[in-house]
C-alpha cells in the first residue's frame, strides 16, 4: 500500500477568528404578524420618533454613531445616507428629513456584524489577479474564508498572501475595516442577477460579502474559487457556494473580473440542489464540466453547455476505504496537471471524522477515475481537533504552482492553517 505519512509539510501560519472584524450591514425591523396592519407601519413610527428629535438631542444621538462606528468604518456619512434612502423607499411617502436626520434614520436601522467571531475556516486559494508583488519564484494569491458570526450566520471574507513554493508563506495583515457592498438587485431566481460593488474597499481582505438574498438567509457557506480559463482565453474568477435560507441549501454562483465586483446568480437544473458543487477551470470536450455530491454520499461529474444549468450526470468516486464509508465529496475545483485532473476529497467515517485524500481523474474524459488515496493525506490530529465541529478537516481548494500545491484547510470548523505538497507525491500515495 502507498505511504501517505508524508505527503504533506506544514506551515506554522493559522488563521483565527477576530470578533472585532465587524461590517455594517442592514437592521430590518417590523412588527409580528398579527400586530401588522395597514397604516401601522414600525418603520414608520421609528422614523417619526427620530425626526421629533430636538436639536440637542438629535446631536448628542449623531455624537454616539461617531464613537459606535467611525473608528473602524470608512465613509460612514455616505454609509448611512444609503441606508436612510433605503429605508425612505420602503415607507409609503418619503420623510421631510434635513441631511443630519437622514443620516440618524439611517443609523438606526443598520448594525454592526461580527462576521468572524465564532469561525473563520473552510478556505479555497486562486492566484491573485495583481502579480506585480510576487517574490521572485513565487505568486501572490487570494485566499476566500467563510466567516461565521451571530446567529451561526456565514459570510465570505478575503485575505491575500504570497507563497514561494519549497520555501516561504505570508499572509497579509488584513485592513483595520471591513466594507460592505453596494447592493443592486434583490433576488437571483428566475434569471435574475444580483450585483455586489465592492469599489469602497482599498484592498481585498476589506471586502465581506455576508448573506443579502432570501435564499441565503442563513448564509453564504463554503465558496470553492476558480479562475476559470474560456476557450477565447479569458478569464473569470467563478465561485460556487451554498445558499442556506434556514430551511433549504442550494448552489449559487458568484463571478467577478478582479474583486472590485461581483455577481450573483442561481444554479438551476435537477442537479442544482446538491452542496458543494465545485467548477472545472476550462471546458472539457466544449462544456462547463462541475463536480458535486447529489446523493449526499458519492462524488458526481456533470457537464453542462450553461454554466447555470445543470443537469443528469452520474457517480464517478464512491466510498471504498473505511475512512469514507459515510460519505464522498470534492475539496475544491479539479487542478489540471499532466496526468490528469487532481482533485483533493472528503470522506466521513467514524465519529463522523472529515478527512482529506485525493485522486485522479483522466484528463480527456474526467469520468474515469484513474486513481486514488487509499489513507487520508490529512486527519484531525490530537493537538489540533476541538472546535466549533470537532473531528474536522476541510478545505474548499488548493493552489497549483507547476508542479507544487498550496493546500489551505479548516480545522474543526473553526481556524484554518496552510499545508504544502507537489503533484509526484500525491500520485506516489495513489493506488
């Protein structure tokens, strides 16, 4: 059998979550149901409560939103204007409000989100689109986190490094701030597009995109990055991620050119309703080619001529070692190499154990599976299990240099830390 003991070398960096990355994001308020009726509107009278605010008052209330927000939120003045006219559009006519007041209205219907306090995990690695501060034999990289805060709510959060394979790893002290979007559109269903303008942050790691759709509700869960390469040569980042409205989880797609925006679409098809759907980084054979897990156990290849629509497919990995017995899935996009397409996996066994193995896929036609890793390249360890899930390993995808991988991964669900490997070992502890 393969020796898969040293596959991996890791680095001392790890990633933790910090409570006081917050972002500022809408406070939405109406009465229960039963107290709801026409004319009886709790936006309304809020807003009728602010403006019958004196002066003195109305500056001592301005006072506290300096000392709540402006230490860690740029252009709050404008900020909150956006919100106040938000607000005014949902009333039946728009207040009479001075610049001062509209700034109050919108304050008190925002809030503060701590979009990391309890986790920041589940990272996926893609090179960065600005390589002009690559060290010498290095690239520098964008890494994507999911971020959970209050009410176990997950958000997307950024951070960018550099990386010289066989040598050094750094990752950026993120921004001070953090800066929500500016939101246009208010559902991906049916064809529609949401888009995110990310244009307020100075640099990547400011941007959070935390849930603004119904059906994300509950949050926007475990984005697997590509950068995805068109036959035409050019390129576009593309992210599936699970939508969680509290009830239901579905596939969705974020795309963007270099991070100052992004759009957000719905996947549709019989095979839209799996998590953990993750794109191949060029057409295979004219087609969008995805992987995913619709029976929730084994892994999935499909194609598509849409990227939005998916349909059919059928099981090409299935559980085989005990390490996998409960359950298959991708870690990330396929990485393309000489021999085929590596795909680093999931399997669930005992206590509910989430490992990490990879294997191969036959380039030309990615339903053959060529290979795979008989052990996990990657468990819990004693040291490092215990946290928000323990027993827990995951990563939603690598990083390919040549012929040497980055491999970021959560553990427990909780903080994540950074392995490195090359192609030749991984396909050494195949079989």
């Amino acid at each position: 059998m393969p020796d898969v003991t040293s596959v991996l070398d890791h680095y001392d960096i790890i990633l933790r979550p910090d409570p006081a990355r917050t972002v500022v994001r809408p406070f939405d308020l109406e009465y229960p149901e039963k107290f709801r009726g026409v004319g009886h509107s709790r936006v309304a009278a809020i807003v009728a409560r602010i403006l019958s605010l004196d002066d003195a008052a109305l500056a001592v209330a301005q006072a506290r939103i300096v000392d709540s927000l402006d230490a860690r939120h740029r252009d709050v003045d404008a900020m909150l204007l956006r919100r106040y006219t938000e607000v005014a559009a949902a009333l039946p006519a728009p207040p009479t409000a001075r610049e001062d007041q509209k700034r109050l209205i919108g304050a008190y219907f925002s809030a503060e989100f701590s979009y990391e306090a309890a986790a920041l995990f589940n990272p996926s690695a893609v090179l960065a689109p600005d390589q002009s501060r690559a060290p010498d034999g290095g690239v520098r990289f964008v890494l994507s986190l999911r971020g959970i805060g209050e009410g176990h709510v997950s958000s997307v959060a950024f951070r960018t490094g550099s990386w010289t394979p066989g040598s050094t790893l750094t990752i950026d002290p993120p921004s001070l701030v953090a800066v929500p979007p500016i939101i246009e559109g208010t559902s991906v269903d049916a064809g529609a597009v949401v888009h995110l303008h990310c244009g307020g942050a100075h640099e990547i790691s400011e941007t959070v995109l935390f849930p603004v759709l119904t059906s994300q509700r509950q949050g926007i869960e475990d984005l697997r990055l590509v950068l995805f390469t068109d036959d035409d040569g050019s390129t576009m980042y593309h992210g599936t991620y699970t939508a969680f409205s509290g009830a239901d989880a579905r596939p969705e797609l974020l795309s963007g050119k270099d991070f100052h925006s992004f759009e957000m679409r719905a996947l549709t098809g019989d095979a839209a309703g799996a998590k953990g759907m993750a794109l191949f980084p060029r057409r295979v054979g004219g087609q969008f080619v995805m992987l995913g897990r619709q029976d929730s156990e084994s892994i999935w290849l499909h194609r598509s001529d849409d990227i939005l629509h998916w349909a059919g497919g059928g099981k090409i990995v299935s559980p085989r070692y005990p390490w996998e017995f409960v359950q298959m899935g991708n870690c990330g996009s396929p990485i393309e190499v000489d021999e085929g397409w590596l795909v680093f996996t999931h399997g669930v066994g005992t206590v509910r154990n989430y490992c990490v193995g990879a294997c191969l896929l036959d380039k030309a036609d990615p339903s053959k599976l060529l290979a795979r890793t008989p052990e996990p390249i990657l468990m819990p360890s004693p040291a490092e299990r215990d946290g928000y899930v323990p027993n827990v390993v995951y990563s939603c995808g690598a990083l390919a240099v040549g012929r040497d991988i980055l491999l970021p991964y959560g553990v427990a669900d909780n903080f994540t830390g950074f392995a490195s490997t090359t192609v030749d070992r991984l396909l050494a502890a195949m079989e």
